[in-house]
C-alpha cells in the first residue's frame, strides 16, 4: 500500500498521474491525497476574500481560517478540485472515490488554540482560527473502500471530535494517515523535480536525504516544501521507511520518482 | 430503509432535521439526497456567472450548465452544502458520510443530446449542455456504506460512463436510488408545508394525491415543484409506494411529514 501526495500547484498534470496510476493501481493499493491551494488563492481573489497568511512564532508560514476563508476552501479543495480530480482517475477506468476528512469523521483533528503571532514588529491574536491538527484517522472506512478496490481520494478539511469542520495541513494529514493504516511509503508529487539545493536550479536535485537529518534540509525548503518536510518528518516518527519527492508535472510521474529521479528521504 | 430528499432552499432548518434524525437513524437505515440551488445562485451572482435557465420543449424549466456554471454547481453542492450538512449531522452524532454522484460513479447519467429550445419568440440551439439523466446506480458502494451504518449524504452532480461530471435532476436521481436500492418510501422536505392547492395559502395543503393521478396535480405545482412530481411519478414507477412532502424548516420535521401533516402520495 502507498499514499501518493499531490500539491495544489496549477501545472500539476493529474492525465500524466492518472495514465500511470492506471497500470500502478493494479499491482498496489493507492490512497491519494490532494491539495488545491493555487485554486483557493484563485477563488479567494475573485470573491474578494484574499487568502490571509502569517508566520507562527516557530517561523511556519500558515493560512488564517475564518468563516468566510472556509466557504473558500471548500469550494476549491471539497468541490472543484476533489471532484475534478475524481472524474479524471474515472476517465482513466480507476475506480476513484473522494472524500474529505469531514466525511465519517475521516480526518480527526485538535483545534488550534488561539494564537499570539507576529505581524512586523506587532504581535496580535490570532482569534478563531479554523484550523486544527489531524491526531488520527477513520482507518475502518478506508480500509473498507480500499477491499472494495476503490482508490480513496482525500483531501482536507478535517473535523473536531465536536464536528466543527477545520481547515488543516494536508502533510500533516498524509503523516497519520501512514502511520495510522501502516503505510511504508509515500510519493509526494509537486511542480519541483525533487527537493533542490538550490530553489532557482532545477538540476540541483538532492537525490537522497538521510531520514534522520531531516531537519538540517529545512535550510534548503522554500515556501511550502518546509511543510513537506516537517510533514515528512512526522510520517517517518510514525513508521514510514521511505519517501519520494517527485515532479507532478512529466509523465509518469509515480515510477519516475520511485525510480529515484527526484528526492528519496529513507 | 427509506430516503430524505431535502431541497436546496434557504430557510431549510438542517438543525431541526439532524435533531430529528438522531432518534430516527436508530431504527431505519436512511439515505440523504440534497439540493442546494439558492446557494449555487448566490455564488454564481458572486462570482459573475449567474444561473441561466431555459424552457424546455416539454414545459419544465433547466438549467443550463457550460463549464463555468459546473465549477459553481460544485462550489455549492460538492463544496459547501455537502461538506456543512455532513458536520451538522456529525455534531448530534450522526455518522454521515458525504458523496456526489462522481464518486465511485454513484449516479451514472446519460449525457443529454444538443437541444432546440424556445427562448422568447426565437428558437436556440443549446450545445455543450453538461447535463445528465441519472440511469443507475452503485448500489453496491451505497449498500456498504449502510451496512457500516453510515447514513450517506448525496448530491449532485452526476458522471457519464466516459467519466463526464454532468448537472443532473436530484430528484430524478432520487427517484433512481430508491428504485435501484428498492427503497419503497421518501420523504421530501423543502419550503412549504406540503403540496398546495393556493401557491399563496399555506393552509391549503393537499393532504392526499393518488399516486395514479399526479400527472393532474402537475396544474397545482409552482417552479421546482414540478420537478419534484415528475420525480416521484418516475420513482413509483420504480417501485416505490408511499412518498411524503412535508415542510424542511419546522422542528421534526421527518416525524411530520410520516404522521401525515404535509401531502401523502399513494
């Protein structure tokens, strides 16, 4: 069994991803999990609910969620991308079915307290914040749809254990999701040919990363590869033993990155 | 076993139902189908791509569906609605799980042909409509969702068998999960306390309709209302025996609509 991770990016190139999972699929159970962030910052912007950022007192980057930035969300990530996704492995005969977290309490998450963080020289509170952490997983209900053959096609948001539905890190997520159902690799797909030494030269691929020095890399992560990695971090604390970073933008996306042509962390 | 198939209104009271549901899911298997049309035309008014509508050769009013007035179709349904109702249901404890028709290719539609309609006085071609007519279903991935006792919250849209995300009727696919699971009853809830004689007189409930005889009680049906008969003309043509309207805003309002306070069909 694997998790194939695939980023929001908008070149990503989900008929390369399908065309190998078609042939990938028969040999191993898949569960995927996607982002949408590049569709939500669209969404964001033309209904005028721009997509709020700060930068936690550790130095992360993250989105500020309130009521209105959810409904965004949710309509990029739940609705155009979850379902764009799904018909696109059906058009590919693999019998895809999307969920998100909120479904059967699939992705069961901590909400996030409220929140003192930086803004320039100012600190403010960050205040009903609908985020939260995914601690653990409906793995009955996948493990279900998976003997069913279906290849379960997740993405956030998540849910509290009182049903308040939060927005939440999708690596983060695909960390519990391996650990909870046992899985020993993840794929993570992303418009990058693996993790670089350098952001600016797509040949500078460091072609393989010890496990255990993970957090030394961290220097090297721009944006949102310093989430891939503390995600990936996570995933290793759980159990996995190998992960690939590959570019979702060629084809064959999946062998290409197993076969080592991008980043293998092990 | 039985369905609920809710209407997309706004003054639906989705709290009143889930309160009723939570008792009521103890004793009887139950699948939701839900509507979500006032917030489909909030978002497209939005986001600049209003609802447009046409009349059929037949009479009934459509909608048209190009690929922009899709992403709006699944901002609302897929997106918000599914996702909001599902939380509700969880926070009284309700394991609900939402699905589109995409999903596992739950609702398989017949694409519908290129169509000649009168707009006015002139007559349009109307191409590239993506709507579909629900043909079957998975039963299969329904039935097992149920025998884990989750109670599945679907909604449009639906897909070809070429894998083509497709608007189609929800109360037409309605009608084609009950006569696929053998379903033999439904309850519709929506923004009137029952069929009406006087669209104004909320008093002038038609308490009961033979159900060889709607076709005549189509004279008292107003907009979606029509819809709403002709899918359960099509769904006691699938088996199905007694069908209740009764009113979505009021506090349990399934137990209502059973007693017989809204409209009986039979």
């Amino acid at each position: 069994m694997i998790i194939i991770k695939v980023g929001g990016g908008k070149n990503i190139r989900w008929d390369f991803i399908a065309q190998n999972l078609k042939i990938f699929t028969k040999k191993n159970p898949v569960v995927i999990i996607h982002g949408a962030s590049t569709l939500r910052d669209t969404i964001g912007t033309q209904m005028n609910v721009p997509t709020q950022t700060f930068v936690s007192p550790s130095g992360i980057s993250s989105v500020y969620t309130d009521k209105h930035a959810l409904d965004i969300f949710l309509m990029a990530y739940a609705g155009i991308a979850n379902k764009t996704i799904v018909a696109c492995l059906l058009q590919h005969n693999i019998p895809a079915i999307g969920l998100t977290g909120v479904d059967g309490m699939l992705w069961q998450a901590k909400a996030k307290p409220d929140l003192f963080v930086k803004i320039g020289e100012k600190t403010r509170l960050i205040r009903n914040n609908l985020t939260g952490k995914v601690e653990k997983i409906n793995t009955k209900l996948l493990l279900s749809l998976l003997k069913q053959k279906y290849v379960p096609v997740l993405t956030a948001p998540a849910i509290t254990v009182t049903g308040t539905i939060v927005n939440t890190d999708n690596d983060w997520a695909t960390a519990v999701t391996a650990g909870d159902l046992q899985i020993k690799q993840i794929v993570y797909l992303f418009e990058a040919s693996g993790l670089l030494k350098n952001f600016n030269d797509p040949s500078s691929i460091i072609s393989h990363v010890d496990k255990n020095a993970l957090q030394d890399y961290l220097l090297y992560a721009h944006g949102r590869m310093k989430k891939k990695l503390l995600g990936a971090k996570e995933a290793f604390r759980r159990g996995v033993e190998r992960i690939y970073f590959g570019d979702g933008r060629i084809e064959n996306p999946i062998d290409s990155a197993l076969s080592g042509r991008g980043t293998i962390i092990s």
